[in-house]
C-alpha cells in the first residue's frame, strides 16, 4: 500500500533558528517553508520536516542515527562538511580512519556527525 507513497522524513530540534541555520546553510538543504511545528525543506525528492519539538520537556536525540545521506564518496563529503564547520563523531569499538569514516563488512563507508540538537545524521558511500 504504502511501496509507491512519497516519504517524508522527521528530524526532531528544539531550536528551530539553529537548525534552519544548519540544514539550510551548512548541509546546503533547499528551505521550503517553516510554521509554528516545523521547518520543511526539500531533500532530492524527499519532503524532510524538521520538527520543532521545543514544548517537549524531556526531549533526548536518539542514541543512534536517524536520517543519512548516501553520497559518492565519503571522503569527499567529510572533507567539505568539516571546511563547514561539522565534527564528525567517533565511537568506541568502531574502526573509524583519521577522518572519522568506517568502512563496514559490506564494503560501505560511513560517517556520522550530529545537528546543532545532537541528532546523529550519517553520510553513506555503498
């Protein structure tokens, strides 16, 4: 049913300024629109909403990724979003080079990096 519906993907910040800020300028993202509930901005054919979550209390990012990128290369991406300003993530146990990108079992290489909210988004080269 829902194999042929457009997708939209949901990113969660309390700081609506900050984030518009960094998706638009710093991941170079095209703004849509913005209202009271959430910043829209269209991503390669899909709708992404990055939701202003402010009123919620309690809010914590997820300890895991929650929206990537699947990019040419890596490498390529790391080193343009670091000129940017972005500091890639590394974790414990992964096998990560000196700029941060591990190459996984299946021959992907992968960076993580977190938004102005500590959301961990990905850049993915399969």
């Amino acid at each position: 049913m829902l194999g042929s519906a457009d997708v939209i993907a949901f990113v969660p910040t309390r700081n609506p300024a900050k984030a518009r800020t960094f998706y638009e300028k710093t991941l170079g993202l095209e703004f849509v629109s913005e209202d009271p509930f959430a910043l829209v901005f269209a991503v390669h054919g899909v709708t992404l909403r990055i939701a202003n979550v402010s009123s919620v209390v309690d809010f914590k990012p997820a300890p895991f990724t929650i929206l990537g990128w699947q990019v040419p290369s890596a490498e390529k991406a790391v080193q343009a979003l670091t000129k940017k300003g972005v500091k890639f993530e590394r974790f414990p146990g992964m096998n990560q080079d000196k700029v941060g990108i591990w190459s996984s079992p299946s021959g992907a290489h992968v960076a993580w990096f977190k938004d102005p909210d500590g959301n961990i988004l990905s850049v993915t080269e399969v």
